[in-house]
C-alpha cells in the first residue's frame, strides 16, 4: 500500500481558522476571543472581518475564560483561542467552575497540543490537557487528525449546544481525510479495516498508524484503523465492534500515558470486553526542545513504536 | 422610589432568613451576608429592572447581577426569595441534600435568578464583563452589577478584568466591593493589604464611587450615581464600606462570624435583635 505517500500537509490549526471565519459569515452568534495569540491561532481573518464580535484578551487567560462564560448567558457563542497549555491547566478553575459547572456553551479552542510544537520546548508542549478537561462532568473533547478534520470539527461544535475543547496542532501536517468527510461529534471513523489488531489513535497519531498500518500489511498483519477524534463521549460501540473482530487494541496519542485516550479505551475494554492492550503516549515525562519529528521518534510516537506495540498486542491475545 | 423605611424592614427579614438558614444547615457564611445584605435588597427591590416571575438565562431586556464571592449565598438567596424568583418556603432547604440552594450558588440545580456558578474566588467581574458585552452586541440598554469580595480582590483574574474593562470601554458595569476589611483568616491588612483601594481602581482606569454599605438611603443614592456614570466610556466601581456581622451585636467588629454558624442559643440571641418584618420562611 502506498496511500500514506504523497499526501499534501497543512496545519490542523489552519483548518480551525478557516472554519471560524466561515462560520463568523454562517453564524452571527459566534463571536470569538483570543489572549495575544491571534496570527498562532489563525484567528486573525476572523478579527478582520468580525472586529465587533473579535475580543483581543491580552495576556489574561483567566478573564478570557470568564467573558466567555458572560458572552453565552447572553446566547452567544463564545471560541476561546490561545495554547493548550494555556487553555487548559493555566484556568482549569475558571473552566471548571465558570464554563463546565455552569454548562456554558463555551468552545475552548488549543493549538500548539503535544510535542509536536517543537523547540519551544516543555513548558509549552503540554501531555496532560486531555485528562485535565475529559475529567469535568459534562464537557466534550475532540481531537481531530488533520486539516479537513478540525475544519469539520469546528464547524461541528458551533452546532453543538454545551462546553467543548478542540484540541489541535502546530505543525504542518499530511492532510488526508476528504474535505467533504461528514464529522459527527463522538462517532469514530473507521479509516481502514484488518482483523489482526485495532489501533485506536487520535489527533496526528491518526496518520502515523497508518504509515503503521501499512508496514504492518508487509509483514503479514492486517491492522485496523480507528480515528477516535472524540475522545469524550467516546465511541464504545464502535471499539467494541472492532475488537470483537481483532481480540487486541493499540491506543496511540500525542499526551500523556495518563488520563489520556489509553486510559478511556482500557476502561471501555475492562468494563465491555476484556483484551490486550498496548498504549503509544508519552511515558509521564516532560518534553524538551526539538524539531516535531525528532521529538515524536524520541518519545516513543513514531510508526516503529506503533508497529512494535501491534506486534506485542497480538502476541498477548 | 419604594420607601427606604420599608427597604430597610426588608433587609432585617433577610437578617433573620441568613441566621435562620445559616443556623439550619449548621454551616454557611452568616458575617458577610450579614453585612452585604442591604445593598443587595436596595439592587434587587428598587434599582435592578428586572423580571423574577419570567426568569430565563439569557436575561435580554433585563440588568443582570452576578454574585462573585459565591459565599454570600444565604443573603442572595433571601433576596432572589423576598424579590420573587422562588417561595421564600425554599429557603428552609439551604445546604441540604437535594436543594436548589447549593451551598454556594450554581445553575446545575436550576435555581430562578442564578446565571453562573461562583464560589472560587475572583472569577465573577470576568463573567460580568462577558455579560456586558454580549448586551453591547445585542444593542440591549440594561445594565450588568456584580459584588465581589474585598479579600476576593487578592486574586489576579479581578485585575486581569479591570483592566480589560478599562481598556474596552465596558460602560455598562457597575461592579461592587464588599469592602468590610475582614477574610477568614483576619483583617485583610493583616492577611494581605489592599493598600488604597480607591487608588487601585482609579489608576485602572474606573470611575470609583463610595457608599455606606448599611445605610439604605445612601446605597440607594449611591446606585443611582453609579447608574449615572454608565455609558460614558468607563466603567463604575462602587466601594461598599460594610460591617461583617451588621445587625447583630455579638457578630460585628470580628472576622469570626466569616464562616461560622450560630448554635440555637446563639440564633435565639441573633433573632431578638432582628425584628420579623414580612414574616418568616
């Protein structure tokens, strides 16, 4: 198979600010903040041709959690924009008490998640933001795996009534998904079926397990794909399906081997159907500095980790 | 213009649900509802327009209040009662298992007159704001109020608002501090100084308006003024000068009362200082 060759990359960032501009034409009760990072988030078209409903924060993270609580009472649909690091555990309280306690139909909208943000190192490259936000009662997560993806995504959570985080990336980034692709909000896609093992990824560990998936393929395993963009609600029927099919699952995401996507697909199998289960994440380490790539190779989130954990997860069956 | 007498008749009912409450739940925070009651019932019973028989979160066409230091919860909650939002009978519900009337206010319960979760300080005047400029975009004419505590002003996120408001021209806000000089653990100038309060907020850019928190007739003068002020380009602060414990002798001039609940001897003694005006819940 030679599907993962020639695919053209674009950021999944990009898709978010292209669909936020859409929708500022589509939906006029959208209205958007950021915190001094409008060109990072590509939400600089929006505050163009939206000045009036465009608040510019400043470097004030919390304050732009609790307007954008205001901002729904009175109806509107407030995105948020800033790092996920920022997004996430610099106002987890505010998020907790003013947006998911209060069931404010607030989007929280991180780039720059995970490794893959690249030198500016650990203090920015956050491994945990999942846990942290599928932890608050009420609150969906999503973490698309491409451009077209967070463009349908985000188009997606502007229909949706309730708190969501958005989780996206930096770098650019093989777009590989249809523009068209339908996104419906916790219903994973099957992106290629096997019967061997179920790799079960998220965001842009999406296209690494098919790069897997492929080397897989020449030396005889027949790998199944499943991109799990919503992390939370998850899709329980349709990893139970295919688990039912392969006996054995690799999880594999760009965030900690805590509280992550591992923890959600080894809880829904314990509860429904008990199976090995390999996990590619980060091993409760901190980043550091470096080009996206090397980062991921180091870290353990390249295609030979997930080959290597498919063959370990069938060997337990 | 409802009579100051009356206003005040109603502020020594609110006194006696607090202790009431406070004493029925054997926990709560009776010192600073004590002390921020009058001004809450000169807002929502003669300043606020307001609709508390037809209430929806939205609130278009209506000023809006958000309660920041969520603690005060037995005084909102009297309030909202005594204004109409629910049958002051609820009251007797407060901190109780299954109750609307959580022990610091929330919407997950469904409560008329609770728009936002608070209680963890310092996050109301954001909310606020957000408020004011959702009403801003709607070309909607009310206004938005919001108390804050004044240990509550140790937290970052009120500055981080302040100065957002300033910077934006956030005109339609009244915010107010509960400015009793006293948090849980002392004086606020032995805890963590304010410094010159008024100061603060004029160099962040507020018009600061100053009140005598227990007196009706100038909180209510005092709201007026603040209403004044809107819609010139800067916001409105009012410094609400408090008592913890007002009404209730053995409760002033300590921080001890902050999250204290009176036993039923204590509560006997706090009510034959508090005359029953409108009738107990």
């Amino acid at each position: 198979m030679t599907q993962t060759a020639t695919v053209e990359k674009k950021a999944t960032r990009a898709g978010f600010g292209e669909a936020l501009l859409e929708l500022g034409h589509k939906n006029p009760m959208v209205v958007a903040l950021c915190a001094d990072l409008t060109g990072s988030l590509k939400m600089d078209a929006f505050a163009k041709a939206f000045p009036d409903r465009f608040f510019q924060a400043g470097i004030a993270e919390a304050n732009m959690i609790g307007m954008a609580a205001g901002l729904s009472i009175g109806g509107k649909i407030p995105f948020t924009g800033t790092f996920a690091n920022f997004s996430t555990g610099r106002v987890y309280d505010q998020i907790r008490q003013s947006v998911a306690y209060s069931d404010k139909n607030v989007k929280i909208c991180a780039s720059h998640a995970g490794l893959s943000l690249g030198e500016d190192g650990a203090t920015h490259q956050i491994l945990e933001d999942i846990g942290l936000m599928k932890m608050l009662p009420g609150m969906t997560v999503i973490n698309p795996c491409d451009f077209n993806q967070t463009k349908a995504a985000t188009h997606a959570i502007a229909e949706h009534r309730g708190p969501v985080y958005l989780r996206f990336g930096r770098p650019d980034w093989p777009n590989f998904t249809p523009a068209d692709q339908k996104f419906e909000i916790g219903k994973a896609i099957c992106m290629r079926e096997g019967h061997d093992v179920s790799i079960i990824a998220t965001g842009h560990m999406v296209w690494i397990a098919l790069k897997a998936a492929e080397e897989l393929a020449m030396q005889g395993v027949s790998a199944e794909i499943i991109d799990i963009h919503t992390i939370k609600p998850l899709d329980e029927d349709a990893i139970v399906s295919s688990l039912q099919k392969t006996g054995c699952a690799v999880t594999a995401e760009e965030h900690s081997i805590h509280g992550g996507l591992g923890d959600s697909i080894a809880q829904c199998l314990a509860r429904k159907i008990p199976a090995p289960v390999e996990m590619v994440a980060v091993n409760d380490q901190f980043g550091e500095s470096g080009k996206p790539l090397e980062l991921m190779s180091k870290y353990g989130l390249d295609t030979p980790d997930v080959v290597a954990a498919a063959i370990r997860a069938m060997s337990r069956k | 213009m409802s009579d100051p007498n009356y206003l005040q008749q109603v502020s020594t009912q609110v006194r006696r649900d607090i202790i009431r409450m406070v004493n029925g739940a054997a926990s709560g925070h009776p010192g600073g509802s004590l002390g921020a009651a009058d001004y809450l019932v000169a807002l929502f019973m003669e300043i606020m327009d307001h609709d508390p028989k037809n209430f929806d979160m939205d609130g278009k066409g209506q000023d809006i209040f958000v309660l920041s230091n969520g603690h005060l919860s037995a005084a909102l909650y009297s309030v909202l009662s005594r204004s109409g939002y629910f049958p002051s009978e609820e009251l007797g519900t407060f901190r109780k298992m299954g109750t609307r009337l959580q022990g610091h206010p929330c919407t997950e319960k469904g409560l008329p007159g609770i728009r936002v979760a608070t209680g963890s300080l310092g996050q109301g005047l954001s909310v606020a704001i957000g408020v004011a400029l959702a009403k801003k975009l709607d070309k909607d004419p009310k206004k938005v109020f919001c108390l804050m505590g004044d240990g509550e002003l140790q937290e970052g996120q009120v500055w981080e608002a302040a100065m957002y408001a300033a910077a934006n021209k956030v005109d339609n806000l009244i915010a107010a501090v509960d400015y009793n000089g006293k948090q849980i653990d002392g004086s606020l100038d032995d805890v963590m100084p304010l410094g010159d309060l008024k100061a603060k907020w004029d160099v962040f850019g507020w018009k600061v308006l100053e009140a005598k928190g227990n007196d009706m007739e100038d909180l209510i003068k005092t709201l007026r003024d603040a209403i004044s002020y809107t819609d010139k380009g800067i916001p409105v602060v009012i410094l609400l000068h408090t008592e913890m414990g007002f009404g209730v002798d053995f409760m002033m001039g300590t921080h001890k009362w902050h999250g204290v609940a009176p036993n039923d001897e204590e509560t006997a003694r706090a009510l034959d200082q508090l005359e029953e005006t409108l009738g107990d819940y």
